[in-house]
C-alpha cells in the first residue's frame, strides 16, 4: 500500500530529520513509529500526509507516485495530536467537512455523517460544538471526520497522548477495533512503547532519522537488533563486557557483573567487546532454577517498586566497589503464596538463564 | 493585625485613585455635557432647561444631517479601504513570512507611525498631495501632466486617504492577532479533507478571522467617525465631519447645548457599533480547542 523509498528529509539546510529512510507498509496492516521525540518519526508521517516534501526520495501510495501531491489530492487522512477540530464547526459539520468537494447530495452527506459519528458513538453529540466536548470525545470526532471520507490510509499522529491513562486505554481497544473492521491501513506515531507494543502488527522503531528495526512487537522485544532497541522496548539490564571464550558451544563474556555464559554465537570472536542484555523478568532466583551453577549473580537489594502484579526491585551486583545497576522483576503468578518476597536490604542469588539473554556486538549496532 | 489594616488601606488607595480619575475627567464631563444637551440658546448665552429640542435639530436640519451622513460615508469608506489594505498585509505577514524576527520588524514598522504626532501624520498629506507636493512634482517631471493640479487636495479622497494611512494600524493589528492565534494544523487539518487552498480560506481562515476583521473595523470606524483634523487640513470646504460641526458649535457659532447635543450623538453612535460588532462575534463561538 505504502512504499517509502530512500526517503531524506533535510530542514532548513542543515538539520537531517530523515536519513534515507526505506519502508514497505502492506495494505490493512497496522504499523506503528515509534521513537523518542527528534527521532524523524512526526517528519516521516507529515511526508505520508503530504504536509512536506522529502528533500530526496519518493513515496508510492497504492502504486501511485505521491512524493509531490498535495495532500487534497490524497486519498489518506490523519487523525491529528490535539485534533485539530474546526472551533466554529459544530461536531456534525466538522464530520460533514471533508465530504463537500466530493459533491454528494445532500441526504446521503447525512447519513455518512451520521454513520460515522455511529462508529465512534457520538451520534447525540451533532449539534454540539467542539469545546462543549471532553478530551475523549473531540478524540473520536477526530477519528470519524478522518475515517468519513474512506481513506485507503490512516494517519494517526501520537493519537493518545493527550488522554488520561485510563481513557488511553479504553482507545487503544477502540482503536483496534476500528482497524480490524474496516481493514484500512493505519500507520501511527506514538513515543510510548506500550501503546505500540499493544496495537501494532509492526513497530518501526526510528532513532536519529534512521529506521533501526522493522518488526512485529513480538521480534522486538524477544529479538531486538541493538542495544538501544532492547532498552527502548521494556526494560533491559545492559553489561559490557568483553568475549573470553567462544566456540560453537559456548559463549563466555566477562562483564562488570561478573563471568556470563551465553548462547554460542559462531558470528563473535573471542575478544570482542560486547553489551549483554537481560530483561528484569528473565532473572529468577537460583534456588528455583534448574541449572544454577553459571550465571548466578549475588545481589543486593536497594529499592523496591511495586506495581502489583510484579514487583520491581532495583539491586546491586558485581564487585562491592563498583557495583553495578540491575533490575530483577518478582512476579507474583510464579510464587502464588507470597513466599521468597525478599526484604530490602537482604541479599538474593539471582540466576541469569542463557537463552533468555541478548548478545549486542559493540561498534556495530551501538 | 496592623499590617493587615495597612494593607487594605493602601490596597483601597491604589484603587481610589483610578476611580477619581474616571469619575473626575470621564463620568463628570460626560454628565455635564449631557445636561447642556437639554438647555437652550440664547443668544449671546444659554439657559438651563430640559427639552429635547437641540437632538430634534440635528435630524430635520438639513445641514447637520448631511454632515452626519457625510461623515458616516466617510468613515465606511476608511474602514472598507483599510480592511482592503490590512487584511491581505496581515495574512502575508501571518502565513508567508517565515522567519519570526522579519515577521516581528514588519509589525512593529506597521505600528511605529503611532508615536508620531497625529497631526504631523496627517500634515503630510497635505505636503504630498499639495499643488506644490511631491505627488504633483512627480507627474509633471515625468511628462503625464502639464503643470501641476489641485485635484487631489481638499476632497473626500484626500481624506479616507489620510485617515486610512492614519488609522490603518488599528486595522491591521486585531486582524494579525486574529489570524496568528489559528492554528496552522486547522489550515493542514482541511488540506487533509481533500479542501483546496482558496476554499480553506473560505472555510477556515475568513471565518476564524471575523473576530478580528470586526475589532478593527470598529475601531477605524469610530475613530475616523469622530476625526476632526483631517477635514481641517486636508478635506477642504465641503470636507466637514461631525466633529468639526462640534468644534463649531463650542466655538464661533457659540450653541453649547447644540454642540453637547451633537457629542451625545456622537458618544451613542460609537457605543452601539461596539455593541453590535460585540454581539456580532460571541467569544465562545470562537473560542479554540
């Protein structure tokens, strides 16, 4: 549906938004951007809108070079961050809007109108005008003034953010929802990975202008490419360290915290500087594991988040001198009882399992 | 405790001196030329009374109620010229000018006039469109006219000329400040729904603009319905505006209470203008987000 090919972005002569970006959208996926701000991520969807022009590059829409069309002569529509709604417009006609070049008459403008404002369950609010309207609801006025017109595609750019946690949540399952019933193609941008993680059928996760992976949320967090995709996505305690040994059965990494046994990987040399990662709720306690003899690590606790179902402790480990920062995730379902809850202060042995950690070459995917 | 009563006091004072002000030099003076309105002339003086005979004049006599219309004529013509004028100005200023300093130097080139003498602004017209001025020395310089012409000085072009140079800042201001506060994702939101620029104008910016085409029309209106230096220097003969026919009145024709009638007319012309545009623009209606 949506081909991006070699796409740079340069503003104002010197600032390089964009950095050769090339990407495939499939017609009906749902395909997230996700990024920290400054990432090309907003750049990259205004040029899908047609907002702005790529200083180099070309972008096909459903086949058809888009690269210079205005977007009034596009066939997608955005759903904007604070909505953009037309203050002198009430919510029926800020729908109606986008309908009137089309030249329609008028009863069937109205059902449109009315069947859009259905979907979203506004349907009472039409003669309202857009400040008479809470957060969530000019939200979904948004969302059916940009889905009246039957885009092939919709922009939505960082559609949540402006919602309090819970309504955030109550979208994102109507976000979904529309999407798997129209089958449209959605392409949103979002800088908070959870949203991404939960919506998306693929994350781009951009930094610096650049794509650095492409991937369903699942590759993305049990397989980031890079160091800086594994801390992005969840959380993941970074080590560096250095290969000792490498064969075709082993890979041993000596690191702050301590000698580390991974998968063997034929692709790193002995030698190698390397950045272990490992997720806070792959660690589980030494006495619970079944092979506890190698990757154990003594820690101690420093603080403890609860979050309800997990809790999330903040330890020290390695040398006592310069210890270093590691999270461990204790999860309730594993231990139903409540019992091994340890105690700030105290001491845990915790296990490292090696096919639950990632291996970064250092140098390569910084 | 003390400081507590110090403090109210000196709270009351800073507003007791603002409120003597207006009551002193505005609701007083005010009140005093609305009672004039009711005496009556006798010539060579005036006599107390209360009779609505001065008000009855300024309608049946013919020479007042062509000067009101005149001046009426006159000022629409201002605000249409200077709407003209500042509204495609503001619009470049707002949506073409990309960088903020130029946009800022622009603006405040627009308004600096203002602290100049109001009366040096309009003098130089005279100069301009004089026999003797530049407009005159030019056309015969470059060949288009013989000798010099008296056609531009001393009519009703000289002075929505002069009132429109003079009053357009009042114009361009609100209107800028109307058109800087939408919000340029409205202008990408209709692109977006398949709008084309000439119908986002129509649809979009004009609308969100009236707020402010409407202060400004107001404010050159009023101000150019009660000009009075512009008829005097450049507006000849037939030029008289209501206020001339105010200064008159006080001055050489001596008829304070038809002057005070007159003013009164004036005061409550303005005030329904600015009643109306006020109700012709309800702030919620526009109000953004």
């Amino acid at each position: 549906m949506i081909e991006i090919s070699n796409v740079t972005r340069v503003f104002s002569g010197s600032v390089l938004a964009l950095d050769n970006v090339s990407l495939t959208i499939a017609a009906g996926e749902f395909v997230t951007l996700l990024g920290p701000s400054g990432c090309g991520k907003t750049t990259l969807l205004r040029l899908l809108a047609g907002f702005d022009a790529p200083t180099k590059g070309s972008i096909l829409l459903a086949g058809a070079d888009v690269t210079n069309v205005p977007p009034y002569d596009r066939d997608v529509n955005m759903v904007f961050q604070d909505y953009a709604l037309f203050p002198h417009l009430s919510v029926g006609r800020n729908v109606a809007f986008g309908l009137e070049r089309l030249k329609w008459p008028k009863a069937r403008v109205a059902v449109a109108v009315r069947e859009a404002l259905d979907m979203v369950e506004l349907s009472d609010k039409i003669d309202r005008m857009p400040h008479e309207l809470s957060g969530g609801q000019r939200q979904r006025v948004a969302l059916a003034r940009a889905l009246v017109r039957g885009p092939k595609v919709l922009l939505l750019d960082e559609p949540l953010s402006a919602l309090d946690a819970g309504l955030r949540e109550a979208m994102q399952v109507e976000l979904k929802r529309l999407h798997q019933k129209l089958g449209i193609t959605f392409v949103m941008v979002t800088h908070d990975q959870t949203e991404a993680l939960a919506m998306s059928d693929r994350i781009v996760l951009m930094r610096n202008g650049r794509v650095e992976q492409v991937g369903s949320p699942d590759d993305l967090y049990n397989a980031p490419a890079s160091a800086y995709v594994a801390s992005f996505i969840g959380t993941t305690n970074l080590f560096d360290g250095t290969v000792a040994e490498s064969s075709p059965t082993a890979l041993v990494v000596d690191t702050a915290a301590g000698r580390l046994h991974c998968s063997a990987r034929v692709d790193i040399e002995r030698g190698a500087a390397v950045r272990i990662g490992v997720r806070p709720e792959h660690l589980r306690l030494a006495e619970q594991a079944g092979d506890a003899s190698r990757n154990t690590l003594s820690c101690r606790i420093e603080d403890a988040l609860f979050h309800g179902s997990l809790t999330r402790y903040r330890c020290a480990t390695g040398p006592e001198a310069r210890p270093e920062q590691l999270y461990w995730d204790w999860q309730k379902s594993a231990h139903p009882d409540g019992t091994n809850r340890p105690a700030k202060g105290s001491t845990v042995q915790l296990h490292a399992p090696p096919a639950d950690m990632f291996v970064f070459v250092q140098g390569a995917a910084a | 405790m003390k400081t507590d009563t110090l403090q109210r006091r000196l709270v009351a004072l800073t507003f007791l001196l603002p409120l003597l002000w207006i009551l002193g030099f505005m609701l007083l003076p005010y009140s005093i030329i609305l009672v004039f309105s009711f005496w009556q002339q006798e010539y060579p003086s005036f006599v107390p009374d209360f009779q609505i005979g001065n008000y009855v004049k300024l309608f049946v006599e013919p020479q007042f109620v062509t000067v009101i219309l005149s001046s009426a004529f006159t000022a629409t013509m201002v605000s249409v010229a200077a709407l003209i004028l500042a509204f495609p100005f503001a619009y470049y200023l707002v949506f073409k000018v990309k960088s903020a300093r130029v946009r800022m130097a622009i603006y405040i080139a627009v308004i600096a006039p203002l602290w100049v003498s109001y009366l040096l602004r309009a003098y130089t017209w005279k100069t301009i469109l004089g026999s003797e001025g530049i407009l005159n020395s030019a056309l015969v310089w470059s060949g288009l006219l013989d000798g010099p012409t008296d056609v531009f000085l001393y009519n009703r072009f000289a002075m929505v000329l002069t009132m429109t140079y003079i009053f357009i800042p009042f114009m361009v201001m609100p209107i800028y400040t109307a058109l800087e506060k939408i919000p340029r994702n409205l202008i990408e939101a209709s692109a977006d729904l398949g709008v084309r620029p000439l119908a986002t104008f129509a649809r979009v910016i004009w609308p969100l603009a009236i707020p402010g085409v409407l202060a400004g029309a107001t404010f050159t209106f009023c101000l150019s319905l009660g000009d009075f230096i512009a008829p005097i220097l450049v507006g000849g003969a037939n030029g008289m505006m209501i206020a001339n026919l105010i200064t008159s009145q006080f001055g050489t024709a001596l008829n304070w209470p038809l002057g005070s009638a007159l003013s009164m007319f004036l005061l409550f012309i303005v005030l329904i203008i600015i009643e109306l545009s006020n109700r012709a623009a309800p702030a919620d209606r526009i109000a953004l987000g």
